[in-house]
C-alpha cells in the first residue's frame, strides 16, 4: 500500500520547490491545486455548479475567470467555504484515481490549505514547509509582483507555522537551498525505512 506524505506550508514558503526536490528522487506528486484548476476548466458537472454558485461570469469564453473568482471569494469567506465544497471532493476522486495507479513506497500531495481543511487524517504523514516571512514576502512580490496589502490578506486566511508544525511529522525550514536538499533526502530515507521495515 502506497504511503501518502501530506506537503503543506504557508504562501511563499517553497512548497512548490520542495515538491520538486521530492519529484528530483523519483517520487511521484500531485500537486492539488493544479489539479483543481483543471477540473474547475475539465468537469462539466462542476463548471454548472461553480456558475449556479458565482455566476456566468465566473468563466470567460469558456475559460475559467481567475480574475473574478478571487475578486469574488477574496474576502467572503463564506463563498470561499462554499466553492471549496464543490472542488475538494471532485480533487479527492482524482487524486483517489492517481494515487490507485502508483507503484512507488510512498507518494507527496501537496495542499496549500491542509489544516485550514481539517484533512490531516487523509495522510501517513505530514510535512509542513516554513519561512521567515519577510524572506515569504520577498518572494511572492519577485515571483508574482502580488501587491503587499494581497499577500497579507492571503498570509491572515492561512494557519500561523506554529500551529501547522505541532501538528506534522516533519517540518522543513526553506531558508537555504542546500540545506533544504538534505532534509528533503533525510526525510526521503526516513520513510523509505519505516515502509520498508513493516
């Protein structure tokens, strides 16, 4: 039975890069939030829902308006709650799906919003990425040239680091790459020994 390693971390932390160091060793990942843009764009049923939800407007020639929808669920949390009850269980079935064709001992989902869901027992373990945050906020204007006021909006929705590495079984510190490599390799070895062993 393949393990599931839950990959989570605040905005600008490294999330992404971290997944690729994993995805460097030959371990399969699945990033959630790409694969809710697709379905958002790919599910028919779903487009109905996400129209009955914020209107026409919420897809543009077909294509699904990320302009509007963040406009619209930016600061409505109640909106945010509804629409992610429509897209996590359709990301659910998908992953379910991927993850029934892997053949490796264990896999990485990464989650922007693990906790803030409550979906940590979905997961073997859990590894939590963390940053400064000026170091996080230097990184999402370089990236994203996302507006300060934007990215502590974003930072206020999202559980403070403290309370996301009491709950995971490892926690990273994305400060320095190379050292970054090694844990992402320890942790790596951590696992494939406790999977190996049983």
């Amino acid at each position: 039975m393949t393990k599931v390693l839950g990959l989570t971390g605040g905005i600008g932390s490294g999330k992404t890069t971290v997944a690729k160091m994993f995805e460097a060793l030959e371990v399969p990942v699945y990033n959630a939030d790409q694969a809710a843009k697709i379905l958002m764009q790919s599910s028919i049923d779903l487009k109905d829902k996400i129209k009955q939800l914020l209107g026409e407007d919420a897809y543009k020639q077909n294509q699904l308006n990320k302009a509007f929808i963040s406009e619209k669920i930016f600061n409505n949390k109640v909106l945010l709650k509804q629409i992610n009850a429509l897209v996590h269980p359709e990301v659910a079935i998908n992953f379910n799906l991927w993850l029934s064709k892997q053949t490796s001992a264990y896999v990485v989902k990464e989650v922007a919003i693990l906790f803030e869901t409550a979906a940590e027992n979905q997961f073997d373990y859990i590894l939590t990425v963390t940053a400064p945050e000026v170091l996080r906020i230097q990184r999402i204007i370089e990236r994203d040239h996302t507006p300060l006021a934007k990215i502590k909006a974003v930072m206020s929705t999202q559980l403070r680091d403290s309370e996301k590495t009491a709950k995971s079984d490892f926690v990273i510190h994305n400060i320095d790459w190379d050292h970054t490599q090694k844990q992402v390799y320890d942790i790596h070895n951590t696992i494939h020994k406790e999977v190996y062993r049983h």
